[in-house]
C-alpha cells in the first residue's frame, strides 16, 4: 500500500519516519542508501512556468526552455549558444518543454531532481552517500520551497526506490506492453544520459518511439497530438517519457517500441 504525507511548512520531521522504510524503531531513523534512489510523488508545482524558469535564472541554472519548435537557452539570465550536452552537465539544470519541467540540483552528497510523472510530478532523491531520510528531505523541500516549486503544504505519496547499478534492463510490470529500454528509460534517475546510452531519439522531455496499434484500433486520443507519421498498423510519436507507460497500457496498443535503426548494408 501507498503511503500518503501532508508536510506543512516543511518543518514537520516526525510525520517522515515511515516515509521511506515501512517498519522502523522508535527513535531510529532509516537510511536514504547510495546504492538506491527514490521517488517520491509530490502532486502539482506550486509556481507558474515562467516564474520558475525566471527564479532558476536568478539563481544561475541552466535554463532550457522549449515553445513549440524553438529552443532558447541561457546560463544564468545570460542567453547562451552552447550545445544542449554543455548545458546538461551543469549542477543546476532547469528544462522546460512545451509546459513541462525538469529541475535538478546537484550537490556533493545528494543528488536531486523534480519532474512529470504519470499524475503531477515526482521528487527524485539520489544520494551519493547514505543519508538520514528526515534531514534530508527536510532539507530538499525548503530549497524546493525557496525556489517556488512547493509551498508550505506538501503532499507527498511514496512511490518506489530503484537499485542505482541494476544488472540488467528492468521487466516492465504486468499489462505494460512496452520494450525494456523504454521502460528502462521511463522509470530511470536520469532520463538524459539513459537516452543517450541507449541510443533513443530524445527531444526535450520526450522521445521518439513506434506504437504497434492492434487490429481497428486508433492511437487513443490523449496522444494524437504526439504523432510524427502513421500507417493502419503503426504510428511513430515523440511522447513525453513521464507518459510511456500510460501510452503502453492503453487497451489499442499493442506494443510500445523504438524505431528500428537501419542498419548499414556490407561492402
């Protein structure tokens, strides 16, 4: 079962010691361990777009912002011509694409980043070490908080925690007809980088992928506005990665793939 917390003004530490272990010892505290990271949903953000994206440039992130095709960027308030890949290696980031937003705050012992879910948006914890939970998140809602992303009350619901270092590509659960590298990406820490290494067409917060669409069946109507190109049996989108899995359940699908990748022909 889900666990739900209401954090009022950020300063309640006792209603967070089951936030993250289901059992624990009265005056104990778990671990946030480096070997995991954590998702937390956190509802909806609190500030409009255009008041964040202008605090994180206050605030000297990078800032990317996409609207529509054009693509503007900025270091600081300053506006930039570096490449996307620069931009991405800074320790505070700020991606906006189309109405949706990435946050990331980057720091020696802790990692963390606010972006779409499936419903509102999830809090990433990435440590780099292992941490005290309550401090910790105590911690990262009042920068939250500062930059205008929560307010005072924050309603939290424990989502999962994922190995760091998986061995392998991770199974999609039941009733998810999506390919492991797209699932792999969806549920990843960090989605830029997990793009690359795989290969994916990344666009902003989305990426490229080709729905198998089963026998009479249309692309359900919430993805239209997705679609590149289609045929009666396929349609090739750019989906937002937080709706993956949501695309992928959708009882007109099939499967959920990347393109295929032509392959050079032999000398």
């Amino acid at each position: 079962m889900k666990k739900r917390f209401t954090i009022l003004g950020v300063l309640v530490v006792l209603l967070l010691n089951t936030l993250i272990s289901g059992t624990i010892v009265l005056g104990e505290e778990p671990d946030l361990l480096q070997t995991n990271y954590y998702v937390i949903s956190i509802g909806e953000l609190k500030g409009s777009l255009d008041l964040l994206i202008q605090t994180a440039k206050e605030n000297g992130f990078a800032v990317i912002e996409v609207r529509g095709e054009e693509i503007t960027s900025y270091r600081g308030s300053e506006p930039t011509e570096e490449p996307e890949e620069a931009l991405l290696k800074m320790d505070s980031l700020l991606y906006a694409d189309n109405g949706w937003l990435l946050f990331r705050a980057s720091g020696k012992d802790l990692d963390y980043v606010v972006r779409p879910a499936e419903v509102g948006y999830a809090l990433l914890l990435i440590p780099h070490r292992d941490l005290p939970q309550g401090e910790t998140l105590i911690s990262v809602l009042n920068e939250l908080q500062q930059m205008g992303i929560v307010g005072e009350e924050v309603q939290m619901e424990w989502v999962d925690a994922f190995p760091n270092k998986a061995e392998k590509a991770p199974k999609p659960p039941d009733g998810v007809a999506i390919d492991s590298d797209l699932y792999g990406l969806a549920i990843a820490a960090d989605w830029f980088t997990t793009a690359a290494s795989l290969g994916l067409t990344r666009v902003g917060l989305r990426v490229e992928v080709v729905a198998e669409k089963l026998p009479g069946e249309t692309i359900p109507a919430a993805f239209q506005s997705y679609i590149v190109s289609e045929t009666e049996e396929l349609a090739k989108l750019l989906v937002p990665i937080h709706r993956l899995v949501e695309l992928a359940k959708s009882s007109a699908i099939g499967y959920v793939r990347p393109p295929y990748q032509p392959h050079p022909t032999a000398p």
